[in-house]
C-alpha cells in the first residue's frame, strides 16, 4: 500500500515512519509513503503558493497550478513504482533520525505532458481533507488497505481555489464538525487507521477484526478491556466472566457489551446495523431487554456474566 500527500509541511509525516506499529510496518516495507511540497512547484522567487479571494473576504486562497503539478508528479511516480521520486520529500523510518529533503528539479517533458483528471484516475482516489466532506469511516479504511491506498490533498489558509477541486478530487472527507489550521493532521489519522488493517502489521492478525466500527463487529463499538491484576488497590474486580476460561459466554458477554455500548452512545450505528441486517435474533432480544428494563438495570446484570435472554415461544 502507499500513501501520496500533498502537503506545504511534508516533515510533518514523519511521526508515521518513525513511531509505533506504522513506523514498524514502514520499516519493514509493508507501505510506502511520499510526500509532495506544492512550494517545490512555484517559480517566483518568495515560492508563492496563495493568493487574496476573488469577490474579497478575509484569508488567502491555495492557488491551483501548484497543487496540479505535485499531482502530476505524484501520479507519475505511483504509475512508475518510483517511491524516491525526484521531487518528493522522503519521510525517514525509525532507522533515521533526520529527514533528508530532495532538492527539487525541473518538471520533466513527461510530467508537462500528463494532466491527471477525475474521471482518468478514478480508480485510485485522490482525496481532499475538508471540513466540508463526508465523514470518514472505517469503511473507507477498509477500502483503502484494500485497493493499495490513495493521494491526499493537505489544504491550507481559506482554502483550495474550487477549480482544482473540480478537476482533479475524486473524494472528499472529514474527521468530524471542527475546523483545524490544516489538512495534515486529518491525513495522519486516516493514514494510521488504514495501515495498521494490512497483515501484518499489529501483533495479533485477529486485532483488528475487534475494533469498533469494524465489519468484524457488524460496524458496532467495542466492548470494554481489562487487564492483570484481577483485584486492583481499589478493589475493583475484572468481571467474572473473562476469568471463568468460558469461551462462549465471553463472547455472548462481549456481544452484549457492545450492543449496550452503542445504544447508549452510538444509537445510529444500531439502526445501520439493523438496515443490514447484520443483527442476529439474541442481538434483537438484548435490545429489546434494554429498552424494557432501561440501561441502569442492565449494566448490573451484565456486571458479571451475560444476560440470558427469554427464547420466544413457537406458535
């Protein structure tokens, strides 16, 4: 899998080559990442890559020949498997402390001949981190670990001028209803989400299966974790069931932990589960439970063990 970013602070992407299971997985060629500086492309001499709005307004606006020509690169090395492009930032691995910048060069007669579209590259997604987008979501992870990755548009200032949107983005998301001062760190978590789901990568090759949101757990949260030791200096206990070496029921208690979970938190993910039909007829039971006998009375019954639930008399 590789990762393309497009980005004014390509050194930024380091904490993702050199830390933590993505660090590892980089190191170990799992995935690939490069990282393209819009400011590589200008030719003035203050490397200009902004400009004021038309119709006025405050902040400054991203121009769009910049941002098309490292589009343009970036496009080029992923068709020629080139991960040390000429024009690209190598973001260093573990092994190496100090990220080393690649001095820029003329645009080649094959990049000035290529001008990548939507629809041309719709295939690999070229993405712009926007607070205006869809939310991203573990599905699109999923997709993404899949189909071997995608280009991501870091925006900065007001924004990026519309016309280069138009042209050239095929998605557009968002981490959630905020607004931060750049794209990048939208592009570190969604590119940590979907590495650590290639094989290989975390400890356990079942880890990722668990995680909340995951078509392993029919899009719904984890439940809750415990750990060693079993009483803690405050006295309080890891539930019974994850000690009682009952495989069955942990599972039946996991389950339902997960389904109060995201009642209580996450109601939406719920109803989608339920469109999908994913939802088996304990699950429908449980439910039904917890809206009968409310949520504070099953948290308590579900303390220990699993509920057991009433089977439905046959007519």
């Amino acid at each position: 899998m590789r990762f393309d970013v497009i980005s004014l602070f390509p050194q930024m992407f380091s904490v993702l080559t050199q830390f933590g299971v993505t660090g590892r997985a980089h190191e170990n060629g799992l995935w690939q990442l490069s990282c393209w500086n819009p400011r590589d492309y200008t030719t003035d001499t203050h490397r200009t890559v902004d400009d004021r709005p038309y119709g006025g307004g405050p902040g400054m606006v991203m121009l769009a020949e910049p941002l098309e020509k490292a589009l343009t690169d970036a496009l080029i090395a992923r068709r020629s498997e080139q991960v040390q492009a000429p024009h690209s930032y190598q973001i260093p691995s573990s092994q190496s402390a100090i990220s080393q910048k690649i001095s820029p060069k003329k645009t080649t007669q094959a990049s000035a001949q290529i001008t990548p579209t939507a629809s041309a590259d719709s295939v690999l997604p070229v993405v712009l981190l926007s607070p205006t987008g869809q939310p991203f979501t573990q599905n699109v992870a999923q997709q993404w670990a899949k189909d071997g990755g995608a280009i991501l548009i870091c925006g900065r200032y007001e924004g990026i001028d519309q016309r280069f949107i138009d042209a050239h983005i095929t998605h557009e998301y968002s981490l959630g209803d905020f607004v931060m001062s750049g794209g990048e760190f939208a592009a570190l978590a969604m590119i940590d989400t979907a590495v650590r789901l290639l094989p290989g990568v975390l400890n356990h090759e079942h880890s990722a299966l668990a995680d909340s949101f995951h078509e392993g757990l029919d899009g719904l949260l984890d439940s809750p974790h415990y750990t060693r030791p079993e009483l803690d200096a405050q006295q309080r206990a890891v539930p019974a069931v994850l000690r009682s070496g009952d495989h069955q029921a942990i599972a039946r208690w996991r389950r339902q932990q997960s389904l109060l979970l995201s009642s209580i938190r996450r109601p939406d993910l719920i109803i989608a589960a339920r469109q999908k039909g994913l939802l088996s007829d304990d699950d429908e039971r449980f439910l039904a439970l917890l809206q009968e006998q409310g949520t504070q009375a099953v948290q308590e019954s579900l303390q220990d063990a699993p509920i057991s639930l009433p089977r439905r008399r046959r007519r």
